[in-house]
C-alpha cells in the first residue's frame, strides 16, 4: 500500500495512489478524485460551453471551513454553476462581516443564547454577526426597490456578490467570474427575514424563483459533451441540479457525491444513485462515486488532488 510514497512527507498524489487498492471507503476517495480530475480534464478539452460543472452544497457546508476550498474552485474558474441553500448563501457574507468561532458540540444551548451566540453544530456565531449582515443587506435591498424590485435568486445573489468587496467571499468570486449561483429557497433563513422585514419599510421587492428553473435548465442543456455534479450533501441542492437534469434530458455523467445519509432513503434527494439513475437523472454509464463520510473530512483532499492535477 506505501510502496507508492516516493517522497518524504508524501504528496497528494502519493497519498491517494496509496488508497487505490485500500479497499472500502479508502478506494472510493481515490476514484472520486479521479473522476474529478477526468471531469475538469473533459472540461479543459472540450472548453466550457460544452462540458458542465456543477457544485451543489447544504448551508453547513459554507459554513464550515471548506467555504476556502469552494472559493478556491469559484476563483480558479472550475465550474460553471452553484445550487445551495438561503445558509449556503448567507453563510458565506455573514463570515465577511464577523468572527466564526470554533467551540464544542456539547456546548449547552441554554447558555449560548443567554449569552447571544447562535450555533452551526461546535462552529459558534455571535448575534453581532446577523446585525452586520443586516447592515450590508439594508442598501443593497434599498437599491433594488429603487431600481424595480424584480430580482430573481440568482441575479439577487449576483447583486450581493458584487456589494461585497471581499476577496474572502465565494459570491464574490461568483460574481465576478460570472458563475451563476441557484437557490430556490432563497427566502429560508436570516436572508428571508431581513427582506420580510424590509419589505414593510419599502414595498416592492420581488424575487421571482421560476426564471431561475429555466437558467439552470439552459444550462444543463448546453452541456453537450457531458455534465459533472459534484454535490456535497444531499436534500435540495442534489434535488434542484438533478431534476434540471432530467428536465433538459441531460443526464449527468460524471457524479461524486458526499454524504452522510443512508443507502436506503427515498426520494430523487436521497444518496442512492440507482434511484437517480431510474429517474433519468443520472446516466445509466456515468462514472459515479458516493462518499458516504463527513464532507470536512474528505472534500479537502479533492481539492487537493484537483490543484496538484
């Protein structure tokens, strides 16, 4: 199994020849990265316009430290779409704004909200955080009733991407490599909130979710020579990018997929690809690897193997 590890400390590339015949999980983090690796090297060969690249994560994921590790594939331009949640969003400017802090999953609740800290599983989040969010989010929220109001998820999240002059920031890098970023439940979090309370002080606001279905459709359909998904997590975001799939019968043919669900979950958001596979969501030849660990885990090493491929 070492007899791969011709340098001292090992590289990435030696670490992951090493799980090559590892067996269980081991083997399938190996032919994960190299169906990233093959996916981005399609990409690279048949340029953009015809091969697809779509990332979907849950809202902890951004929350998390792989937000560095999803900025570095925005900035670099290595994929050509983004599906998350209204977290997943949020998530990524409320750390623009202030401190995340590490604490302990056993930390008692009762204590953290006296204390006014919220919580993401042991990453701890002060109040203060969400009211300079609010700061951010009032002028531009203001800019759009000035100029109409009619927003679309995506165009609104551009809209954020481009008011927050962050380096730090996936949306940011989003907006500026025009990658655009879906989320139909724009409106499931402290993002809903502030505009539901703004709309009180200035009426006129709408985001529109239903243009969105059609961009992301669109952009499945153009992906002529084939479409990757690399999906960290399950529920919406898997569902969102898998049904524009079938919808543009377009099955995506090159699949990894972390999650920590079961084998036996129903739905077409499950983690079990036959079931996708079945719906015509995925193609029945696709290369398609499932990780079923915690995304923080294992995502960062993917990357790795992508930036040394």
């Amino acid at each position: 199994m070492f007899d791969s590890w011709t340098q001292c400390p090992p590289t990435t590339e030696d670490f992951l020849q090493s799980m090559v015949h590892a067996g269980a999980q081991g083997s399938e983090l190996s032919q994960a990265a190299h169906v990233l690796r093959q996916a981005i090297a399609k990409r690279t060969m048949v340029g953009c316009q015809k091969y697809k690249i779509i990332l979907g994560f849950t809202s902890n994921m951004i929350s998390s430290g792989l937000r560095e590790h999803f900025l570095y594939l925005c900035k670099e331009g290595l994929v050509d779409a983004i599906v998350s949640t209204a977290g997943g969003v949020e998530e990524d400017f409320v750390k623009c704004v202030g401190e995340t802090y590490l604490g302990d999953f056993s930390l008692p609740g009762k204590d953290l909200r006296a204390a006014g800290i919220n919580r993401i599983g042991n990453l701890l989040v002060p109040n203060n955080n969400y009211a300079n969010f609010e700061d951010f989010m009032t002028p531009v929220l203001d800019a759009c009733v000035a100029e109409g109001g009619y927003e679309t998820p995506s165009s609104f999240i551009q809209r954020l991407g481009m008011a927050m002059q962050d380096d730090r920031s996936v949306y940011h890098w989003c907006a500026r490599k025009g990658i655009p970023v879906f989320c139909p439940a724009l409106t499931d979090g402290s993002m809903g909130d502030m505009m539901f309370f703004h709309s009180f002080r200035k009426k006129g606001l709408i985001i529109d979710v239903l243009p969105d279905v059609g961009k992301l459709r669109d952009l499945v359909a153009s992906a002529t020579e084939g479409l990757g998904v690399l999906m960290v997590g399950t529920g919406l975001p898997k569902h969102h990018v898998l049904r524009a799939c079938r919808m543009a019968h377009r099955p995506a043919t090159d699949v990894v997929l972390i999650t920590t669900g079961h084998l036996h979950e129903g739905g077409v958001s499950s983690c079990n690809p036959e079931v996708d596979i079945a719906n015509g969501d995925i193609h029945p030849e696709a290369n398609i690897v499932v990780l079923r660990t915690e995304a923080t885990l294992v995502f960062p090493i993917l990357v790795s193997a992508i930036m040394h491929t």
